[in-house]
C-alpha cells in the first residue's frame, strides 16, 4: 500500500489533526514494532495513515488543563 492520497485530499475535517495523529500512531507502531508493519510490507507512516482513514484507530484532542 501506498500513502492514502485520494481519502488526504477527500479529508473533509482539519487536516493537521490527522496529520498529527498519524505522525503520532506512527511512532506508536514503531515504538512496539506493530506486526502489521512487517505483514504488509509499507512504511509505519502510510500503515498508520490507513488505520485513521479506515476508523481502524481513532483519535481524540486531549484538551491542556
């Protein structure tokens, strides 16, 4: 799998949430070595980019107290 272009550019919600959220489960994943990583053969940013876009894993703003 390739980056998911076409859901980016059909994203209709703020597209730095995602961003961050993505570049955040990436690390995630990396972090545990995720098995789906190596199961599919991509990089950990386009596998956690996937999981977003597909509601796999969701996301939420922790708002700073």
């Amino acid at each position: 799998m390739i980056f998911p272009l076409e859901q980016l550019v059909e994203f209709k919600d703020n597209i730095y949430e995602i961003t961050v959220a993505a570049s955040h489960r990436a690390y995630q994943m990396a972090k545990i070595n995720d098995p789906e990583i190596a199961a599919n053969y991509d990089k950990v940013v386009c596998v956690a980019a996937k999981q977003l876009f597909t509601k796999k894993v969701n996301y939420r703003i922790e708002e700073k107290k």
